[in-house]
C-alpha cells in the first residue's frame, strides 16, 4: 500500500499562486485565504485574519488584477443616470432602494 495516497496536501505559505488579499490601509491587509492559519504571516483579528507578509502590497496588486481579468467591466449606474437631463436623481434612488 502506498502512504503518499493518504497524505495530505500540505499548502507552503505566503505562496504568490495562492496568496489573495484586500487592502485594509497601506501595508495593511484582510487575507482571503480559506487556511490562513497555515501561514505564519496571518494575524486573527476578530473575525478577520490580517496578513503581516513584508511584501503584502505585491499580494493586493496580484488580488487586483485577477478580478480585473475575472469580471467585465460594467458601467457605473450613478454616472450613466446623472447624464440623461431631469432623471439623474431619480434613477439614483431607484438603485439605492434595491
């Protein structure tokens, strides 16, 4: 029988591939990893995990361009409303009500 079928993945962190986070204020930053206590770089904050990793700002970019690259881009409702005379206010609300 061979042991490595049972083994578990063991996740090195901070791993660029794996590593997301958002930015809290400079250097600061709410990690987005699911196992974050796997990393010695994460800090329990409450119900957040805060990553300490010296190059956390490199982290937030890749996090950053990645849903950048996911998501089209879509108008912003409040710029596309506020251009048509006499309905800007009206389509805000709308959208605030939703």
């Amino acid at each position: 029988m061979n042991g490595s079928s049972n083994q578990a993945t063991v996740l090195h962190l901070p791993d660029p591939a794996i590593c997301r986070a958002s930015r809290v204020t400079k250097g600061v930053a709410d990690c987005l990893v699911e196992k974050s206590f796997l990393c010695s770089y994460a800090l329990s904050y409450g119900n957040n995990t805060l990553c300490m990793y010296p190059l956390v700002e490199r982290i937030i970019a890749n996090t950053l361009a990645e849903k950048s690259d996911a998501q089209p881009t879509r108008p912003n409702p409040s710029i596309a409303s506020s251009s048509v005379p006499g309905r800007g206010m009206a389509c805000r609300e709308t959208l605030c009500s939703l």
